[in-house]
C-alpha cells in the first residue's frame, strides 16, 4: 500500500469524492484506510450501564467507515492560475543520496 497513517488524502471514487481528509488508520491486509470525516456511517449502539446505574456512552454513534485504497490518491498543493488547489496525485519510490528509500509525489516531484 503506498498510503499510510497521517497521511493527507483525497477521494477519488464514491459518495464522498473530492473530500479530502487526514488517514486515521490504515489495513494493509484488507487494503483499506479511514479516513477522518469521510465516510461517515450512524450505528445503533446499546446504552451502557455501570454498576452505580449511571449511564455511559450508547445511542446513536456517527463514525467512520473504512474506504478501499483504490479509491483515494495522495494529495498534494500545486498552483492553477494563481491560487493553491489540493489534487490527487500518485505515489513513486526513488532512493535518495544516503540510499534510503523515500517515497515522492509523482505529480510535483517533491518527497512525501
């Protein structure tokens, strides 16, 4: 997977495309991300109790859902017209001097 946590990404497929958000925490094995304030789902969660018969958290939860990694691409800031604009890039891998490998936006060229 070329997008991980902390990542800034934006989506390109779905109810929510365009959206862009932070990458909360990432599957690799089921190769999906969550994204923060995209894809928001509502659960029904039963109202809990403790034992001194006060309430805790219950009712109705909005949360996020996991998003397929297909459907989100890197974002990047680059210059139209003369205002900044946040759009989808790909990812690339390259080594650096130290022979590090360092992952870089392949729209800008810059490192990530």
């Amino acid at each position: 997977m070329r997008v991980k946590k902390g990542d800034k990404v934006v989506v390109t497929a779905g109810r929510d495309k365009g959206m862009v958000g932070k990458v909360i925490h990432a599957y690799p094995r089921q190769q999906k991300v969550v994204i923060e304030g995209v894809n928001q789902i509502t659960k029904h969660e039963k109202v809990q109790r403790d034992r001194r018969g006060t309430l805790e958290s219950g009712g109705l939860v909005h949360q996020e859902a996991p998003v397929h990694v297909s459907n989100v691409q890197l974002a990047v800031d680059v210059e139209v017209d003369g205002e900044k604009k946040t759009v989808g890039t790909r990812v690339g891998y390259r080594f650096d001097e130290d022979g590090n490998k360092v992952r870089y936006a392949k729209r800008t060229g810059e490192d990530i």
